[in-house]
C-alpha cells in the first residue's frame, strides 16, 4: 500500500485488499467442485464417455498442485503483484475457453489451464492478507482464509447444481467472470508491487521429478480404464515415467542440499504424519462429492438444483465443526480432537455405506451432515498439530506443502474411485444379467426395444451398486489413518 495515504485511505484499501484476497481464495476453491452438479449437462453436451468425467476435477486440482509451489518463486522473480495479475487473467481467458469447448479434449485442456492459474491465487493471497494484518490478528486471518477457501469448495456443487438447472451449463464459468474481474482491478489499484532484490534461487529439477512422479501416476489413473491397463504401451509409459520422477526426486532429496522442498520439514514426526493424515482427508472430502452428485441426480433422479442443495448442509458442517475447534482450551489434547473427528468421519461414511436406491433424500444429508462436521474437527486438529513443533521458518514452506497434500489426495482419490465404480458397475452387470431366464421376463421382451428397455435397467441396478461400493474405499482410507494419531506427540510446553 501506498506510505503517503492519509489513514482513512490506507484503512479502505486495506479492507479492499482483505476482501479481494479472500474473494480469489474462495472463487478459485468453488471452481474445483462448482461442475459437480452440472456433469450431466457437461456430458451430454461435449458427448464425453462415463470414464472422463473425472477429468473435470481431476485436470484442475492436479495442473493447481503442479505450479504452487513455484508461486514464492516467481513472485520474488517478477513481482508478487505481476503474478497475481497474470494468473488472475489467464484464469478469467480459461473460464471462457470452458464455455467454448466443443469436445472433451478441448474443456479438459481449458480446465488444466485455470488449474495451472488458479495455482499461484490462494498462496499470494494468504501473504497479502499476513502482510495487511497485524501480527496478533494473524492466526485468526489464517482461520478466514481457510474457512474461505473450504467455503468456495464446498459451495460449488449448490452454485453449480442451481445455474446449471436454470441457466445453462456454461453459466457456471461466467459466473466467475465478475468475481475474477473485481479481484483484478482491487489489486491493481491497491496493492503495491513486491519482488525480492536477488533473484531467487529455485530447484527446478526437483520440481520436474516430482512433477513427473505426480504426473505419470495420475494420468496412470485417469487413462488406465479406457486404455485396458498395461495391455496398451501408454500406461506402461505412465507407470515408468511415475516410477522414475519419484526415484529421481527421492535420490535428489537425499543427495543435494538445495530442493524446492526443505529437508527439515521430513524431520519433524508431527508434521509427517499430520501431512499423511491430512492427504488421507483429501482423499475423502471431495471424492465424496464426486460419487454423492452423481448418485443423486443419475441414479436417483433428483433435478441438478436439488442434488446441489442437498449437499449444502455437509459443507455448513464442516466449516462448523472447523471454527467450533479452531482455538480449543490448551488444556486439552490436541490428540483427542483427532481421535473424535475421526471417530465421526468414520460413522458418517459408514452411513453412506448403507445408502440405499429406496431412500430419502435426509438419509444423505444426515449422513454429510457427520461426516462434514468430523471432518472439520480433524482439519482444524491436524493444523495446529502439524505446525506445534515445527520450526517457525518453515512454516509458509510447510504450509504449502501441506495444502498441497490435501488436494493431490483428492484428485488421486477421485481417480480410484472411479476406476472401482466402473470395474464394479460392468461386474454387477454380468451378475445380474446372467440370472435373467426367457421363461420369466416372458417373450415381449425379446423385441430390439424390450431387449435395450432391459439392458437400460440391469445397467441402472448395477451402477446403484457400483456407486454404494466406492463409498467403502473411502471409509476405508478413514480406518487406515485413524492409528495414525498413535505415532503423534504432544507438543512441549511453549511450543
């Protein structure tokens, strides 16, 4: 901000810039999960096969997980403002080359592009907000930017669902398009340009193994279905450029001492394990969105708008459960918040376990509403346990590093349930198909419109199934990092 501001000047642009930085966390969240209610629109409208869907959350999170690391080093390269004003535009061309696509290639290769943009918003606007705030408000602005960012992500299904049903599909991207330019032009009059004397040294060959290692395995993932596993040349080019990325950036990690990651951070046990626990939680906060959506609106026939609604309480949950356990006693565990949300994250996908195609709607929202409200506890848990020990000056690395995990967990996670959902659909189709007998369908069914009639319902039937199951990966992913907590230590006295 500008120093020959008079205070009432510098204190509105000061909430300006508050506002604008909180803006772009949330919009840049509700972009990840806003096309979840609106993928039958998407489908239908770019012909895009059952087995790409996943792409749609998939391309971003990844393309978004890929570049923010980079973002300290470019802000001190070119300026923290040039970025944000670069990103922020390429983010407003990317929503309108989603609109334009025309195939499914086209709208995936537009959602990578504002993935990659939307990579640098939330961590310079984190700085913007530490750097406007005094210091003994900061922890208190970092739980706002948080609950801004959960906020947008869990928003977007409703705001999707909602637009989609009386708009268009293509109206939940221009709906970004206001929000977009308001940032722009906030921190474009506001906010003062900041870039490091030095050019900053930066391991970009540690990044580009890493890259490669995330990469490989998530195309590993996304194509492995439709290219029938390592039977084609292109997975198997996947699995190895994955398995040598990780190689390459383990032994970069071990041998050199400058890496985009620093090493102390893999020597603080709390951190390493709160980081697991918290990918672990990527990888059921948004894969539940993206199995609960469809389950309503394809299989049970609930219209986009109310598919949206419904998941509205498991977001105001979460964010409940967040700010109620935000800044608990001292006196308490950190260790028995775990131990409870966990113990609600489980009880609540166990429910989802036991949905049925003969229930009502409030058996999902009582379900979200436990399962959201759990995961809250352990994210706000998990952040305070990751940090108590750790060395102050590697928090903001840390902390990126940490977010970080929690979306590649939801976008490999969205992955694997897809990958389970259609290998158990074409299962339970062969099972149920094969126990159909002409002496009790009867012969009105062997016309060409009676067979696809009863094709169209085995499918139904199977995929109900299929759908049901996934839910058990994810309550499985929640057993297998609850013994996690054991190998946490309470933090010393002061830390």
């Amino acid at each position: 901000m500008n120093a020959a501001l008079d205070p009432a000047a510098e204190a509105t642009s000061r909430r300006l810039l508050v506002m604008a930085a909180l803006l772009a966390t949330f919009m840049q969240a509700m972009n990840i999960s806003i096309p979840n209610a609106a993928l039958l629109y998407i489908q239908g409208s770019l012909s895009m096969a059952d087995d790409e869907i996943g792409w749609v959350f998939t391309a971003y999170i990844a393309a978004a997980t890929i570049v923010m690391p980079m973002t300290a080093w470019l802000a001190g390269k070119f300026g923290r403002k040039t970025v944000f004003q670069v990103s922020i535009s390429i983010f407003i061309l990317a929503l309108f080359l989603d609109t334009l696509a025309t195939t499914p290639l086209q709208f995936v290769a537009a959602r990578i592009l504002q993935g990659a943009a939307s990579g640098t918003l939330a961590p310079i606007s984190m700085a913007i907000l530490l750097e406007v705030t005094p210091p003994q408000r900061q922890p208190r602005m970092g739980l706002v930017w948080t609950v801004a960012s959960l906020s947008g992500m869990l928003s977007g299904p409703s705001i999707g669902g909602w637009l989609s049903e009386f708009i268009s599909w293509q109206s939940i991207f221009y709906f970004s398009v206001p929000l977009a330019t308001f940032v722009a032009l906030t921190m474009g009059l506001y906010l003062t340009e900041k870039k490091a004397e030095k050019t900053p040294s930066f391991d970009f060959f540690g990044l580009a193994a890493f890259t490669m290692g995330i990469a490989g395995l998530q195309m590993l993932f996304d194509r492995g279905e439709r290219m029938d596993w390592f039977d084609s040349r292109e997975i198997w080019v996947d699995a190895i450029a994955s398995a040598l990325g990780f190689y390459l950036f383990i032994v970069h990690m071990l041998t050199k001492d400058q890496h985009f990651l620093d090493k102390a951070l893999f020597k603080d046990r709390n951190f390493v394990v709160s980081t697991l626990m918290y990918f672990a939680i990527g990888f059921i906060l948004l894969p539940t969105l993206a199995l609960t959506s469809p389950m309503l609106e394809e299989l049970l026939g609930y219209p986009a708008h109310t598919t949206g609604n419904i998941t509205i309480p498991r977001g105001m949950a979460l964010v409940c459960g967040l700010l109620l356990t935000a800044r608990p006693s001292p006196r308490i565990d950190n260790r028995l918040f775990l131990l409870g949300g966990l113990s609600l994250v489980i009880y609540g996908t166990w429910k989802m376990v036991r949905y049925s195609p003969l229930m009502y709607w409030d058996a999902v929202v009582w379900a979200g509403i436990v399962q959201g409200f759990g995961l809250g506890i352990v994210m706000a848990a998990l952040s305070r346990t990751a940090f108590s020990t750790l060395d102050p000056k590697l928090r903001p690395e840390g902390n990126a590093f940490f977010n970080m995990a929690r979306l590649y967990g939801s976008t490999l996670g969205i992955a694997i349930v897809q990958i389970f959902f259609f290998n158990n659909t074409q299962s339970m189709h062969l099972a149920l198909a094969k126990d159909l007998r002409p002496y009790v369908l009867g012969s009105s069914v062997f016309s060409v419109q009676g067979l696809a009639s009863l094709n169209d319902e085995v499918t139904g039937q199977a995929a109900i199934v299929g759908i049901f199951d996934q839910f058990k990966i994810l309550l499985v992913t929640a057993l297998v990092a609850s013994p996690l907590v054991l190998f946490l230590r309470k933090p010393r006295a002061g830390n």
